[in-house]
C-alpha cells in the first residue's frame, strides 16, 4: 500500500502550462512560491530545496527532459510533493502526495486538481484519486498509457477521458460511467451512485 495520491494524466502541451495551473491551483489556496521564501521549491535528488523562480521552473518542466519534483504551499509549513513525469506516448503525468494532511487539505488539492482539468487547454486522459494509497499510483500507467487489460484497486475518484471510459466500461460491467468534471467521465462501481 502507498501513501494516498491524487495522479493525473494529460496530453502534452505545445508549450508549459504551469502558469496557468499556478493560477489555478492559487484560487484554491494550493501556491506554487512558498510564503515566506518568495520562490518555487524544487527537490535535488537527495530531497534537498532548490529555490527557482516560477518562470525557471516553467521553462524546465517545458523542456521535458527530465521529471522534477517540486512542492506546491497550503502554508509555509504545509507543503504537498508534486512530481512530473513525461512519457515518449505524449502523455504529462503530475502525481500529487496526500501524506500527511488533513480530509480539509486533501479536498483542497483535489479541488485544485480537478479545477486545472477542466480549466487548462490540454486535455486530461485520467484523473486518479486514492487517498489511502489502496493501490500504487504507477499501476495506472498500464490502462491508461498502454491498453492494459486489468484495472488496479478501485480509487476514492476515477475520472477519464471519453476514450478510455469507451474503453473501460464494456470491459469492466461492474462499473458505471457519470457526467464528470471538465467533461471527463465520472467512473464508479455499480450501484454506488
């Protein structure tokens, strides 16, 4: 079991959109700048704070030669480990960690995330919400990436893309589709609703 997660799957974009989820992600009270610091923190590879400005931290994640990880500020003292991942399948990955916070701080960065889904103009293939890490959140990668047959333990939230619930569901009859945020379908076991 892994520690609970918020993993969202989306098209690359031509460009970086980490401006416009940062404004997102801001007027649900998740900051990029750290409060007292005054700049973007990304982690070194032993865990350590690198200060970046936003738009440095923009242009590296635009470049997409590497993942990074950075934190996003509930407080100064509050933080939530963020990291992006790019595969060859064109495909950006950002998975969010729920450690350590409260039911209120999670609902905060779920918000969050499912506001930037439906707000930024690069469409979500997956939005997957498993705040006690019943499963681990790379599991997804088979489904949604690779045609993977098998699903792995059923998420707080699923939310797909029209063409993976096209997909999902005749293959899954214990499942359900809804009407999701930002247009996504709003996947659920049947008679949960």
């Amino acid at each position: 079991m892994s520690d609970g997660y918020i993993r969202w799957y989306r098209e690359s974009a031509a460009t970086a959109v980490l401006a416009a989820q940062a404004e997102v992600f801001g007027a649900h009270g998740l900051r990029l700048v750290h409060p007292a610091k005054g700049a973007a923190v990304v982690l070194d590879v032993e865990g350590d704070d690198v200060l970046l400005s936003p738009e440095e931290l923009g242009r590296l994640l635009g470049l997409r030669i590497a993942s990074l990880t950075t934190n996003w500020w509930l407080s100064a003292d509050i933080d939530v480990v963020d990291q992006f991942v790019y595969e060859p399948l064109g495909c950006e990955i950002q998975t969010l960690w729920l450690d350590g916070l409260t039911t209120e701080q999670a609902d905060t960065v779920e918000a969050a995330v499912l506001a930037a889904a439906a707000a930024l103009p690069v469409p979500t293939r997956a939005v997957i919400v498993d705040r006690e890490g019943a499963g681990d959140p790379g599991d997804w990668d088979s489904p949604v990436l690779y045609d993977g047959e098998n699903l792995p333990p059923f998420p707080d939230r699923l939310l797909l893309s029209s063409s993976l619930a096209d997909r999902f569901l005749p293959a899954f009859p214990e499942l359900e589709g809804g009407t999701g945020e930002g247009g996504l379908t709003s996947v659920t076991p049947v008679g949960s609703r």
